[in-house]
C-alpha cells in the first residue's frame, strides 16, 4: 500500500474518531444533565446537591446537579469545533529508498489549493486580473513543498523523467532562497547531465546552508577531475 492511500485511511480513522469522540461526549453530557436534573425521571431533586440559581424578567428557576453533564457537553462541543478549526491531520512518511528523505501530507493542503485555484479563477471570470494573480502565487507557495517532494520522489525512481526538472524549477521560483528545494533542483540538473549548472545551485544552496559544504567540495572535485 503507497503512502498516499495510507494516508488517506489515515485521514478517514481521524476525521471520524474525532466525530464519533465528540457525539459520544454531547450525548452522555445530555444524559448526565438531565439526570442530574430530574434523577426520578421528571421530579427535580431535592435541595442538596449542586445547583444553579437563576433569575430572569423576574422569573426564577434552578438547576441541581447539572454541572457535570454540561461540562460533559461542552467538551463534546469543544472537540468538533476543534477539528474544524484546526484543519486536517498531518502524516510525515520516509522513503524506503532514502532514509534521510520525509514527504509531508496534510490533510487540509488539497482543500486549500482548489479552493485557492476556484478564487483565481473566480476573480479572472470578474476581471480583477491583480487579485487572480494574488490567488495562483498563494497557491503555488503551500503547494511548493509538494512540488519538491515529488521531483525528489520522481529523480529516485525514473531519473530520466523530464517532470522531476520542471517540478523542482517551480519549487525554486517559488520560494528561490530555500536551501532544501535549491538543492533537489541541483541533484535534478546533476542526474540530468548539467553538471555545471548543477554546481551553481547547489552553490546558492550551500550559501544560505553550510551543510552542503561537503557535498559541494564533491561536485567540484568530480567537475575538474572530468575537465
């Protein structure tokens, strides 16, 4: 099974235990509430326990034991709101080939780019060519840590494919001053045969992260060796 239908799975199995966590919690909330209110099944409780004591327009009413079950409730309430809020669940996988390699999936981030795509196509359709280009740029910003896991994914197991190149360069154009998408463009061009170009990348790279330093030595030790 690839990561992608586990992590489908995975976002079904949350989604639904949060669901079935917070109706669990409203309804036994309810159930405590109205016991607590009315233990003899409609009679309230005599004073004694804990009650709330209330007084609106002049008319006045208590509520005994209630305090449990709306705490109950409440959470319940709490819980699915939470999950709305704060969007979907995140799964970090490993490549099997690569070790030292994560693709990152948050279950929000294919929701958030459509609904990114219908904005600019919406503001197209209304003639706002400024705030159409506002939306595609917004869009391809949270999908550019995609675009780099999948040229990554892409030069490991078809390096011939011309998509790992064109994903990485998009990447890049996004956000040009990231260490991590500028070196998956210089392993791209590498693999490609643009050595030298490759070199200058993962030199932009190696600027901004010295812990490329080693594997730049590499390439320019390979580059002259071969001139």
């Amino acid at each position: 099974m690839d990561n992608l239908n586990v992590f489908v799975i995975y976002l079904t199995l949350f989604r639904l235990s949060i669901i079935a966590a917070g109706i669990i919690s409203v309804v036994l909330g309810y159930r405590l509430f109205i016991k607590g209110v009315f233990p003899g099944g409609g009679t309230p409780q005599s004073p004694g326990g804990h009650s709330v004591d209330a007084e609106v327009a002049g008319a006045k009413f208590k509520l005994l034991n209630a305090a449990p079950g709306t705490c109950f409730a409440l959470f319940g309430a709490i819980i699915l709101v939470a999950m709305f809020v704060t969007g979907g669940p995140e799964g970090t996988f490993e490549l099997p080939a690569k070790g030292d390699r994560k693709v990152t999936l948050r279950g929000d981030d294919f929701d958030d780019s459509t609904s990114q795509s219908k904005r600019a196509l919406d503001y197209l359709e209304q003639g706002d060519t400024d705030k159409a280009r506002e939306a595609v740029v917004d869009a391809l910003e949270s999908l550019s840590p995609h675009f780099n896991d999948f040229a990554w994914v892409l030069l490991k197991t078809s390096p011939e494919s011309t998509k790992a190149l064109w994903l990485a360069e998009i990447a890049v154009d996004t956000a040009p001053r990231n260490p991590n998408y500028l070196h998956t463009l210089a392993e791209v061009q590498y693999h490609n045969g643009n050595k030298e170009e490759a070199l200058q990348t993962l030199e932009k790279a190696q600027a901004i992260a010295p812990s490329y330093s080693e594997q730049l030595e590499k390439w320019r030790t390979a580059l002259t060796d071969n001139n």
